[in-house]
C-alpha cells in the first residue's frame, strides 16, 4: 500500500511541474483572450522583463500567478526568454 502511495505522490508531483509552466497559461494566452505565445515572446526580449510584468500586470486574471515564481520562471523558459 506505501508502495502505491508512494507512486502516486511520484507520478502527480511530475504531472503538476509539466502543467505549472507555459501550459498552464496558454488557456488564456491564445491570440483572442490575451496575446499568444508569438506575441509575448515579441513584446519581452528577458525572462526578467516578462516576470516583472506579469507580477505587475493591472489584469485581475493574472491574480492567479502574481505569485508564484517558479511557475513564471518555467513560462519564460518555455517560451525561450532568457
């Protein structure tokens, strides 16, 4: 039973790291509802440049992530900001 446990923990850790970086954004961030991923790549040359903005950013539906890094550190790697 630990055993079982123990991989479920293992498995769901792995899955919620693959769905906490620019998967999680490209919901919203689709071209219609807020620029795509094209779009935010043109407008922030740095990952520092994108993090301080969407930590900064007046759109209440980025509440959601304002705090948390590491999951805006993954978006910008994932959309190839350095």
């Amino acid at each position: 039973m630990k055993r079982l446990a123990l991989t479920l923990v293992f498995v769901l850790g792995f899955a919620s790291l693959a769905f906490a970086s620019w998967d999680k954004c490209q919901g919203c961030h689709n071209g219609k509802t807020a620029g795509d991923k094209a779009a935010l790549t043109a407008k922030f040359k740095s990952a520092a440049d994108f993090i301080k903005a969407s930590k900064e950013s007046k759109n209440p539906m980025m509440n959601a992530v304002k705090d948390k890094d590491a999951e805006l550190k993954a978006a910008a790697t994932d959309l190839g900001l350095k």
